[in-house]
C-alpha cells in the first residue's frame, strides 16, 4: 500500500457538504479519493476537486449502497430486497411491491447524492473556463480534469433521468443554494446535457493510463456509457456506433473468465471498463474513507464467522431458473447458503473457497448476490465486512451486447449473431456441451435471444429494471413474477417530497403521485 497519504478530504471539505467519502484500489496504486506524496503538478491544479469526485461517486446513496441497490435492482424481478422481513419493511413495500410514497428516505438520498456530484462538478467547470479565460489556454492535466467533471456530471443526470424523468437542469456553478431552485426541464434537455458532455469526455479522456493511475476515467468508460445512455433511449443508430466504437479500439477482451470477474483477483481485468477502486488496510478495516460498504449491505445475515452484512439485495429463484442448463455463470451469479440447523448436504459448495455459509433462521431470501462475495483470507486479515471490494460499473460484455441488440434492432442480424457469440463463447470456456451458438437471423427470436442474454450475463448488476422499462414489457414481466402492484406509473419514482416541500411551489410533484 503507498503511504504518506494525506485524505484529500482535509483539503476540500470547506467546499461543499460531503456526506460520503471516496475509495482506492487494493493494489499498489494511486487512488481516487486519496492525495497521494508526489502527485504535485501530474494532474493540473484542479485534481484534488476532481479526486473528490471519484469518492463522491461510490457514495453509499449513489452506487454503493442500500439506496442505490433499491432503486437499481430491487424493482427488477431477478432480485428482492432479502434479509429479514421486518428489516427494512417500508422499503421492501416501496421498491419490491411499488408502493411509492414520496416521503421514502432512500428516494430523497439519492436525489441529494446525485445533485451533490453535479454541483460539485460544475463548480469545477466554472473554475476551469475561468482559468482558460485568464491564461489562454489549459494545461494537459486539466484538459482531462474538465473532461473527468463532464463524465461525471453525466453520470449523475443519467441516474436521475432514468429514475425521475423531468429533473431541474442545474448546469452552472451553484454560489447560493437558492439559485439552485428551479423548475424541471424535460427529459429530452437533460439528455441533451448528457450527450453534450459525453462528447467533451470522449474527446479528452485517454484511452489508457499508466498503471499508477489504475481505475481513472477513459475514452472507453466515456464511450461506453454514453452508449448505455443512447440505449435508455432505444437509439439504436448512436447506440451502435457508441458501442462499435469501443468494441473496435481492442482497449477490451473477454479473456477474463467469468469464474474470475467479480472476485478480488479479476479486479481491473481485461473486461474492467469502468470499475470503481476500494481498499481496507490494518489501521483502517473498516473505514468509508478509503471503501465503501457494497459488499457489506449485500454479504451473509449470519453470526459469527457468518456475519458479513445486512443480507439485503437478494437473487430470487426467477433469476436461478432463467439460466440454461450448464451455464457457468449461474454459480457465480447465486451465492448458495443454509440456515442455522440446516442440512449441509443440501446446498453445493461455493467456489472457489468451498464454503458453506450459514445465515440465521429468519431470513427470507433464498440466495445471496455472490457478485458480492469476499475472499475469507481477506475477512481475516482486514474485516468481514469486506470494505475493499471493488464495483464493476461498466464490463465489456455489457458494451458487446448493447452493439448485438442495437445491430439486431437496426436489421444486420448477421453482425447479432456474432457479437452475441462473443458472449456465450466465453461463458461457456471448454465446455461444449452447454450454451450453444445462437444462430437463428430472425429479428423477433434473436431480439429474445439477447434480452435473455443481457439478463444471466449481467444478473445483480444493477440495471435489470431499467432494461424492462426500456423494451417495454415491465408491466408483463413484473405481473408475471407476482409483482402485480407494478403500473406503467411506476417506471418513475415520485421526486422526494422533502424537494418539493422546500422549493415552495418551483418542483412539481412527478404526476400520480
């Protein structure tokens, strides 16, 4: 681990209100959050604020929490809210059942979360125009310091679109927070915003760092994500030349095995596209400042040695069956487990540490999110809780199958065909008795073929539920898992009704609610 590290915390918490903090890498490398001894002059005079960024966006309500676990996948049918069922009642009634009430706690963190990047980040845009103004010209670091804000401010108005619809465009430096009270822009404005800073992004940001700087935004990551958002959109055209795009560069393979992605040993592999960085060291186990607390919310409800968190965001038995016969990717999808008093016997070992959790009587969850699962020589050594575990944000499989259905949809199955091969060829490893090659060039059949895809090669991967909105068929879906309290409304959350109370009449409640 580097050492002499001043939290950059220290330096700019007079600037705005944290509530989180950032995380590093656990690999020997500078980290995003953290200021590191001799980092003076190697990223432009604005770094320390665009660092924050970085820690501000693995925020437990942003990505690395319950709140953002709530809002991403429990609406989906391939997960639930788990643990027990008076922990967490009111949520699991809000986002499992959609009984939305705009009071929910969760939904007025994320709002707050997500505006805080924003805020932040165009108070550094501000900046940065104001030195261009007075010197001329930019320097190379902050070239990419600007374009680190765009993405970032991108990222946060792509999770409040998706979850609000119409949302405040606030795109200037906010010095008062009564400026920041404005009415909502449609939804097509704040994509506009998107896609413009998208483009800054994609034209600064280099296609690969040096390993010191392991985990820092990309041309891919920028590319890439600007494809996700053509594809919330269903535009297939930008969608697939997004994706090709990064396909193309060769930046990305699929030679990582999918027994190896989401464990501590596949961090930043071959497929990592955008990948947020976590440590724990002796001193600090357990410590927010330098990780974050996904695996924590999401690890075994247990006691002892099997207590490893809160046992919330649960694979459901829909998402166990939806997997072909043989597919690999189910066990390392579906964490198996027994309850105290349990039958070892009845569950198979988890691999690669052959352990049998046993989590407590009165869970109700059958799985849990082995996309989540630590290292138990690392439990050990720092603590259970697993604070050091990285999040993959972007996998490049992902952007492969985003160029198959975009390809599919714009009639050149042929190009499908391929691409979505790409994806069950690495599944499927050695083995080739299991997951054959999809080779119908129907539209209809190869559309279902992709979709089925997306959904076991990314499954507890956050996005499940914006996909069945996106295609269309969220109310059947849903219905059909049991989740009938689901409505064409409840594609958007109500804003937070905190938001709308202290605006005094400028935010409009969300309609129906």
């Amino acid at each position: 681990m580097k050492h002499n590290i001043i939290y950059i915390w220290l330096l700019i918490t007079m600037l705005v209100a944290m509530t989180q903090t950032g995380c590093s890498d656990l690999l020997d490398q500078k980290p995003q959050g953290e200021w590191v001894e001799g980092d003076e002059g190697s990223g432009g005079s604005f770094q320390s604020d665009v660092f924050t960024l970085y820690a501000k966006i693995r925020g437990f309500h942003v990505t690395s929490g319950t709140t953002a676990l709530a809002i991403h996948s429990f609406r989906s049918e391939d997960a639930e809210k788990g643990s027990t069922a008076a922990d967490g009642a009111a949520h699991g009634r809000m986002f499992d059942n959609f009984e939305y009430i705009a009071t929910n706690g969760l939904i007025g963190s994320y709002w707050t979360n997500n505006y805080e990047i924003i805020i932040l980040a165009n108070k550094i845009l501000d900046d940065i125009a104001q030195t261009e103004t007075k010197n001329g010209t930019l320097s190379e670091g902050d070239l990419i310091n600007r374009s680190e804000a765009h993405f970032f401010r991108a990222y946060a108005f792509f999770n409040l679109v998706r979850a609000f619809g119409d949302v405040p465009k606030i795109d200037f430096k906010v010095v008062n927070a009564e400026e920041a009270n404005i009415p909502k822009s449609p939804a097509s404005e704040i994509y506009a915003l998107i896609d413009a800073d998208l483009t800054v992004a994609e034209k600064n940001l280099p296609r690969t760092w040096s390993p010191v700087y392991i985990g820092r935004l990309t041309w891919g990551a920028a590319r890439a994500l600007h494809a996700r958002t053509y594809m919330m959109r269903n535009d297939w055209n930008n969608m697939n030349a997004a994706s090709v795009d990064v396909v193309q560069s060769a930046l990305y393979n699929l030679n990582t095995p999918y027994n190896q992605i989401f464990r501590e040993t596949g961090e930043n592999s071959s497929e990592s596209v955008f990948e947020l960085q976590c440590t724990a060291t002796p001193s600090q186990p357990g410590s927010d400042d330098i990780g974050s607390q996904f695996a924590q919310v999401q690890g075994v409800r247990g006691a002892g040695e099997w207590n490893l968190g809160w046992g919330w965001n649960t694979p459901t038995q829909l998402l166990a069956d939806a997997f072909e016969a043989g597919d690999p990717r189910k066990n390392e999808t579906l964490l198996y487990f027994i309850k105290t008093g349990g039958d070892p016997s009845s569950i198979p070992a988890n691999q690669p540490y052959g352990e049998k959790p046993i989590a407590n009587a009165d869970v109700i969850n059958k799985y849990y999110n082995k996309k989540a699962y630590t290292n138990p020589s690392m439990r050990v050594t720092y603590t259970k809780s697993g604070y050091w575990f990285n999040i993959r944000l972007i996998r490049y499989s992902d952007v492969v199958l985003m160029a198959a259905e975009s390809a599919n949809e714009l009639g050149r199955a042929g190009e499908a065909v391929n691409y979505l091969e790409m994806v069950r060829a690495r599944a499927r490893g050695t083995n080739s008795a299991v997951l054959p090659k999809v080779t119908t060039t129907d539209q209809s059949e190869l559309r279902d073929a992709i979709r089925h895809e997306r959904r076991v090669e990314l499954g507890m991967e956050f996005d499940r539920f914006y996909d069945l909105v996106r295609w269309g068929i969220a109310r059947e879906v849903l219905h059909a898992a049991g989740k009938t309290g689901y409505q064409d409304r409840h594609a958007l959350l109500p804003l937070p009704q905190t938001e709308v109370d202290k605006s005094n009449g400028v935010l409009i409640q969300n309609p129906n609610y």
